[in-house]
C-alpha cells in the first residue's frame, strides 16, 4: 500500500541577482510503501533535503503534488515527524523536556506527556539520561534524543535528512543499527536522505537514486538480503548492491561536478 505518493512534482526558486530561476526539482515521481525504509541518494545539489521539505510541508511544489494516504501536503503535520543533521534540540531543556515538546504542541497532560517521554528515550537507548542538558550529551546521545522527539508524539511518517552526517563512523554505524532496531519495533514510514552509499543499502529496503540537478528519480533499487543477522556489511550481496548504486550515481556525480564548475566560472 503506498504511504507517499509524488507525481511529476518540480520546485523553482528565484536566486538573487540571477534573472533566471533555480530550478532544483523537476518532474519528479516516487512511491514510498507504508511501513517501509526508503534511502533516498544523489550527487550533491541534486534536491534530496527540497524533497524532504516537500514532503514535510514546509515549502510547497511549484508544479506537481505531494500526497499522504491519499490527501494532499499542503502544510506541516503531526502525521510527520523530522529530523535534521543538526540536533535542533533546546538548550535549555532538559532532554526528557526536549521529546516532550512536540507532546506540549498536541495538548498532551503533563503526566502522560512525561510518560511518553520517558518511554521513548528509552527506546533509543537513553534510558536515566532524561534530566541531562544537550551540552552534557555526546553528538549520538544528543541525535538520539532528537529521534525520540520525532517519535514521541506518534507520526506516521518519519522523514530524516542526513542525520547522522555530522558524527564518527563508529557512533554513526551505532546509531544506523538503533534506527533499524526503532524501524523494527515502531513500523513508521521511514525517509532517509543520506550522501552515503554504504548507509543507504544498510539501512534502506529501497534506495531512490537521484539524478544530477534539476533532480529526479532515476532508478528504485530494491535490496533483499537473505537474512539480516549478524554484520549486514560482510553479505555476500551488499558489495554487489553498493556497486549498482554507485553505477547509477557515477555519472549524476560528474554531471553535477561539471554544473559546479560553470557556476563558478560565471560568477568568476
């Protein structure tokens, strides 16, 4: 059943100084499955983190429309969830009192609301750090309370945009594996944005490769292990997923290196 239905959706933006518009987005088309772990890469400038906000609602289409369970996105919602490369969370709120806010926004009574909150940090593995300030946490722990901000007040659709891009790959491959554990426990729709091919066949059970600006989709791979168990890493099958992503996106990378390149050199 699909979740996230994008048909033919463009996004332009007008660039100061520049008569001609930004065209970011154009004709784009992706079906996210309910429940599933999309990845969604491309070369840089290519329109992943435009989608997302699309689908978001915090900005809309040019052309084209967005739909969720069949109705249109014409703003936020409380049926999504976002998380962000950087942590967005409140420096002057506790970690238990940052997951608590979106329950706040929904009304939610203040013991249940410090339930919920309790509940979820648990869930991504912070149990006992709830009264921690973000600058008493490691970049992880401070991602894992932003996930369980997301996750606390309970949407249907979780969008994320490179959210582990900033941290070590040791705590990055961590967190990979607890977000597949939440994926598992909580079967939220999840989006991925990620510049990591490795981390896309990982975590993704599709991955939408994208083309070089104006972005769209260029191919869905699907990618089915036998199993999951033990280091995904060293299947047998995840090299040869990681070199037909790569194929795809070799020539998008170059392309978009070549726009790069001519920007430059009109604004030399």
């Amino acid at each position: 059943m699909t979740k996230i239905s994008i048909r033919d959706v463009s996004k332009t933006f007008q660039v100061r100084d520049d008569p001609e518009p930004f065209t970011a987005l154009a004709g784009t088309d992706l079906d996210v499955r309910e429940g599933e772990f999309l990845t969604l890469v491309g070369p840089s400038g290519c329109g992943k983190s435009t989608l997302l906000d699309l689908i978001a609602g915090l900005t809309a289409p040019t052309s084209g429309e967005i739909r969720i369970d069949g109705t249109p996105v014409t703003g936020p919602g409380l049926d999504r969830g976002v998380v962000f490369q950087q942590y967005a969370l409140f420096p002057w709120r506790t970690a238990q009192a940052n997951v608590e806010f979106g329950l706040e926004a929904k009304g939610v009574p203040r013991k249940e609301r410090a339930r919920r909150a309790r509940e979820h940090l648990a869930l991504v593995g912070l149990a006992g750090f709830g009264e921690r300030y973000p600058h008493e946490l490691s970049g992880g722990m401070r991602q894992r309370v932003a996930i369980a901000r997301s996750l606390a007040f309970d949407p249907d659709v979780l969008l994320m945009d490179e959210p582990f891009a900033a941290l070590d790959a040791q705590t990055r491959e961590s967190l990979q594996e607890e977000l597949l554990r939440v994926w598992e426990h909580t079967g939220k729709t999840v989006v991925f944005i990620t510049h990591g091919i490795d981390e896309a066949v990982y975590l993704g059970e599709r991955v939408a490769v994208m083309t070089s600006r104006p972005g769209r989709v260029k191919e869905v791979v699907d990618v089915r292990f036998d199993t999951r168990e033990g280091d995904l890493r060293a299947h047998p099958a995840f090299g040869e997923y990681r070199h037909h992503v790569w194929s795809l996106l070799r020539e998008e990378v170059a392309a978009a290196q070549v726009q790069e390149r001519e920007v430059a050199t009109s604004h030399g």
